[in-house]
C-alpha cells in the first residue's frame, strides 16, 4: 500500500493544535509558558511559524514544567486520547530525550535527521528553564550541557548533514549507539535539569538541549512579564520583552537569514493507528478536545 503522505500545512496544523491543547491546560492549572526560539522569532517576526521552520518549542520555568507533567497525563479524557507525554506512553525514540515532548500519536513522522529503528509521531518541545544566581555561572553550565547535548545527539540520530561532516557523525553515531555513551550523555543533561529549581531573580538557562550556536541564557525576569502573541491567527504566551530574548540568541532577529541556512526538519509525516489502544473509529474513543 502507499503511503500518503500530509502536506507541511497539515503538519504544522497538527502541531498548532497541539500547541492550543498544551495553551489550555497551562491557562486552567495557572502555569507559566513561553514560546521558545524560533517559535517566539516566528510570532514576532512573522506572526506565525517561520516559513521554512517546521516545529514548535516552548519553554517553561522548571516547577511549572514538574506540575506539567505531574498533572497532564491525568488530566479529563487522556486514557482516550492520542495525545500525550512521549515519556509517559513508552515510545522508542520520543521519551529518551533529556525534555519532554507533546506528541499525536495518530501521525507517525520520519525525517533525515531521525536514525532508523526510532519511532516518532507529530510533537512539540517542551523545554524546562533553570536559573543561576549569576550569568557566569549559567554561561559555565550551559557550555557542559553543550558538550553532553552533542555527545547525546551524535549517538542518537542520524546527522542528516552532507559531506565529510555528515559522514563522520554518521559513523560516530552507528558506533556510540552500542556503547554506555548515550545513556551516560542523557544522564548528565537530565541531571543539569532535575537538580535545578527557578527564580525571577538570576540568570535563566535551557540546559535540556543547549544548541552551540543560539545561546539560550537570558536574564529569568522575563518570565515575569508574559504576554499573548499572535501565532497563526492565535494567541500564545511569549516573553514581553521578546528582545531581549531573541537578541540574546539570535543578533539582528528581524533580518532573514541567508537561503542556505533556512534549516527545517523536512518531515514526512503520515497517519496512523499508533496505539493498539486507541481506535479513532471506535465509538469508545474521543479525540483531545481543543479549548
């Protein structure tokens, strides 16, 4: 049989909804959200997803983060949904990640980026925000958790990167998957996390997945001011003083980057039953409602 693949608008309409699903749950249970990187450029500088990006982050505040994950699985309905915590319903691939990610286990996804032999279905990110008294000591951290990102990343997925580059992660990756070193790299990021608590007052730092080149360390207050963006024709969270934030990671935010570095993860993404649970057919079954 062919697979009939969804079109990018469907998958960033399934990743929208996801994102209306997560939105909800923070507002009625009080937890504070922001759009994360090239999401919240997105809103700012496009007021929706960036044109070629095909993903969305958010981070939060690590005790809001905690209560996140204590209290989504148990929410109304979720025993018949197919949306959930990819570290709560088992998934290869999904839940050994050292964040969380809200996944519709309906749509299966595969990209180069992704290594064969690991199953994953439409998400979003969702990052936990630790703080530091002072930037040094954010700055110190987050350049370990760079160093253990990569690590954890090259023994993982495939490098989906050309030339002698791409060859080298490929072959490094192949090799440290039979070896201690991806679990021990998962171990120190999740580490960096679970030992963290948050402040408005000190310096704020996503450890969970620390990308060398967009340093995510910025001053905590932000999350004392949040306001609704425009995304999509929606409204979500993001920081008020979103220049601060994108400055910080980007430079010159509202200047198009050059073709050649306008990276997606170029899925192909199809639907699914995913879950031998779940029957979308059945009568017994109802699908997450939105807010």
């Amino acid at each position: 049989m062919t697979t009939e693949y969804l079109s990018m608008q469907e998958v960033k309409a399934a990743e929208l909804r996801l994102l209306r699903i997560f939105d909800c749950y923070c507002r009625e249970n009080n937890l504070r959200y922001s759009m994360g990187s090239g999401t919240l450029l997105g809103a700012v500088r496009h007021k929706g997803f960036i044109p070629w990006d095909d993903d969305i982050d958010v981070v939060m505040p690590v005790e809001d983060y905690r209560k996140f994950l204590a209290g989504f699985a148990s929410r109304a309905g979720a025993e018949q949904s197919h949306v959930g915590l990819a570290s709560q319903l088992n998934l290869k691939g999904s839940a050994a990640i050292p964040f969380e990610k809200l996944v519709d286990t309906s749509i299966e996804v595969k990209s180069a980026f992704i290594a064969e032999g690991i199953r994953e279905y439409v998400w979003i990110d969702i990052f936990p925000i630790v703080f530091f008294e002072s930037e040094a000591e954010a700055s110190k951290a987050w350049d370990a958790a760079v160093r253990y990102k990569y690590l954890f990343q090259a023994s993982r997925w495939s490098s989906g990167q050309p030339g002698v580059a791409g060859c080298f992660k490929t072959v490094f990756g192949a090799f440290a998957r039979h070896t201690p070193l991806q679990q021990w790299a998962l171990g120190k990021l999740r580490t960096m996390t679970d030992n963290g608590c948050f402040s408005t007052i000190g310096t704020a730092a996503n450890l969970a997945w620390a990308v060398s080149q967009s340093l995510e360390v910025f001053p905590a207050s932000l999350f004392s001011n949040l306001v609704e963006y425009e995304f999509e024709n929606e409204r979500f969270f993001g920081f008020e003083d979103a220049d601060r934030y994108l400055s910080i990671m980007y430079g010159d935010y509202m200047s198009l980057p050059p073709a050649d570095k306008r990276i997606a993860h170029e899925l192909k993404a199809w639907r699914v039953s995913a879950s031998s649970n779940f029957d979308p057919t059945s009568s017994g079954s109802t699908d997450e409602q939105d807010c």
